[in-house]
C-alpha cells in the first residue's frame, strides 16, 4: 500500500460519509484527507447516502457527484438467480434448473405489483423480499405489507446479522421496543420535516423524551 501511494497508484475508497457524529468532526476528517490526497496525487472515491453528504457537502473540494442507478431488470434477474444458486448450495441441491425455474417464477410475481418492483431497484430490498418469500412461499401482496416486513428485518435483524459479521458481542437488554422508538421518530420527522430529515440532535432530543416520558427513563 506505501509503494502504491508514492508512485501514485493508490484509488482509495472511504465510505460512510454520511456516519459522522458532529459536523466538526466530520469536517477535521475530511481535511486531512485532503490534504493527505493533495500531497500524494491520490485518486479518492467517497459513499455514503445522499442526506449526509448534503449536509457537509461544503468540505469537499473538486469533486464529482455521482448517483448510483438503480438495479435494472436484467441485474434484478441476475441478483435473484444468484441468490437461489447459493441457496440451493446451501442445502446441497444439485439440480440448477430449479434456479431457472424459481428465478422465472419471482421475476413475475414481482412484475405483478409496480409498487413491490419500484422496491426491488435496491439491492438491498430486494434481498429481503426474496427471504420474505422463502419464508411465506408469496411476496407481500401490497407496498405497505412489504414495508412493515422489510422494517422488521431493517430494526431486528440486519443489526443483528451486521454485529455478528463484524464479532462484537452485544449482551445488553432493554426493556423497551426499538419498533416503538423508530414510530415515535417517524411521528416527529412526518409532522416537523418536509424532506423526511431531522438532525441528529433533534433525533437524540425525540428519543430521550420518549424515554422519560413512556419507558419510564430518568434523565442521566
């Protein structure tokens, strides 16, 4: 990687920008990474989502902004197929033509509904609807059902399923529901945000209220 970065042939990739906890800190990061990229003729990518980066945008400096496409029907295809062949290899099933034929039948369920198709654009979405038809042998057959699924999945088991990839253990238990905490920020967000966005202080400020005033919490 030293060599790399002194005959400039590093491409060095940062992602999460959007993960930062205050503003300045955010900022003093990415100054020295821009001083650090300006010094060695480094070629830098940054990811992170939308929001965030529209919020410290400012402290980019000769950048171009890119948006990725979503997942178009041949890479839906291609994702689904995938994603049978590895779990039919899972469960030792040799017969690939089972593949094909299960392939075929989720493409057309999903082109059943345009609503449930808008969601499979996202890699990610469309993950969970394919376990959501594992497990129910139907894909939810309104936009709304397969939202409550998938922000089932998203509070419970993703966070979950990413503490165990990354090995920390987590042992702590709480005596409130995260569904509850994640309705009363979307109460907030619907009736003071147009844009659906809030800051992560208000965010704080909304939790530790719900908190104190329905879990019973008393102020640290």
């Amino acid at each position: 990687v030293q060599d790399a970065l002194e005959d400039e042939r590093l491409l060095l990739i940062i992602d999460g920008i959007d993960e930062w906890s205050t503003f300045s800190a955010a900022q003093q990061a990415l100054d020295k990474i821009n001083i650090a990229v300006s010094l060695c003729n480094s070629h830098v990518i940054f990811s992170g989502r939308p929001y965030g980066f529209n919020m410290i945008k400012e402290c980019f400096k000769n950048v171009s902004v890119m948006t990725l496409a979503p997942f178009s029907r041949e890479q839906q295809r291609q994702y689904i197929s995938k994603w049978y062949t590895k779990r039919f290899q899972s469960l030792h099933i040799t017969d690939m033509s089972m593949v094909e034929a299960e392939t075929d039948s989720f493409v057309k369920e999903l082109a059943r509904t345009h609503d449930i198709a808008k969601l499979a654009e996202n890699p990610l979405l469309l993950g969970i609807l394919l376990l959501q038809k594992m497990r129910n042998s139907v894909l939810p057959k309104s936009k709304l059902a397969a939202l409550q699924n998938i922000t089932e999945y998203l509070i419970n088991i993703h966070p979950v399923k990413r503490k165990k990839n990354a090995g920390i253990v987590d042992d702590a238990g709480y005596d409130f529901q995260f569904q509850d905490l994640i309705c009363e920020l979307a109460i907030y967000m619907q009736t003071t945000s147009n844009d659906g966005i809030i800051s992560k202080d208000e965010a704080c400020k909304t939790i530790s209220n719900y908190l104190e005033t329905y879990a019973g919490y008393s102020k640290a």
